[in-house]
C-alpha cells in the first residue's frame, strides 16, 4: 500500500482543471458569439426601421436598408447567408407613406455553435436563432423621432 501523496495534487488539479475550464472556455465562446449577433440584429433592425420610416416606399430607400442590414452584420464577424430580414408596414389606410403609418424591421440571424461542425462529423452544424425587431412611426414630414 502507497502512503505516499506527493505529486497526487498537481495530477489531480491538471484533471479536474482540464474538465471544468474546457467546457466554460465554449460556455464563453458559444455566449459571446449570441451576444455579438444579438447586438448586430438590434442594430441592424434600428438603423433599417428609421432609414425606412423617412420614406418607405422608395427602391432606393429600401436598397439601403438592406445594405444597412449586412453591413451592421459584417461588423460583427456575420455571414450575410446568416442573415434574415422581414418588413412590415402598418397604417389605417394601407400606405406606409401615411403619416403615422408604423414601419417594423424584423432581423433574424442565425449562430452557428462554434466547433460544431467538427463535433458532428461535418453533419448540419446546431444553430440558435437570434432575434431583433424595431419599429418607427412614419412622420408628417417624412422624418422619423
């Protein structure tokens, strides 16, 4: 019988380290990879429902809020494939250049867990779905508040 513990402790700390660190090092990688896209969507949804709230029915007005959108998602590392946008315009008489017509951007992006790929031999990667929407009122002089 062995009554001698040296060197026991660093085994042991090396062990329970190395199962406890590696599955908080992805707790973090996974949580702050939802955090950038939650922040990227909020972003994106905000700056497309105020650019379509000052004139809504233009092409060119909607062409740069979809330009608005990727680009608030490639800020933050986001393939634009990623990236899901819906608009809706509200309003009694059915224009969305009525003042006080409400127009909401809807941005949906979707994370990717990272590693999965790898962990689930090259099968569809896991994902979560993240969700952003803003809202604008159509002014009586085409600018948004």
């Amino acid at each position: 019988m062995l009554t001698d513990d040296r060197g026991s402790a660093s085994l042991e700390f090396l062990t329970l380290g190395t199962l406890l660190i590696v599955p908080l090092a992805y707790l973090m990688l996974t949580l702050s990879a939802l955090q950038g896209a939650s922040i990227a969507g909020e972003s994106a949804a905000r700056s497309a429902a105020r650019l379509l709230a000052a004139d809504p029915e233009s092409a060119e007005t909607q062409a740069i809020a979809e330009e608005t959108i990727e680009l608030a998602a490639a800020d933050h590392g986001i393939e634009p494939h990623a990236v899901a946008q819906e608009v809706r315009c509200s309003s009694p008489d059915g224009h969305c250049a009525t003042p006080g017509a409400v127009v909401s951007v809807t941005v949906t992006i979707t994370v990717h867990l990272p590693f999965a790929p790898n962990l689930t031999g090259g099968a569809a990667a896991p994902s979560i779905p993240t969700t952003a929407t803003s809202s604008f009122t159509v002014t009586r002089f085409g600018l948004s508040t």
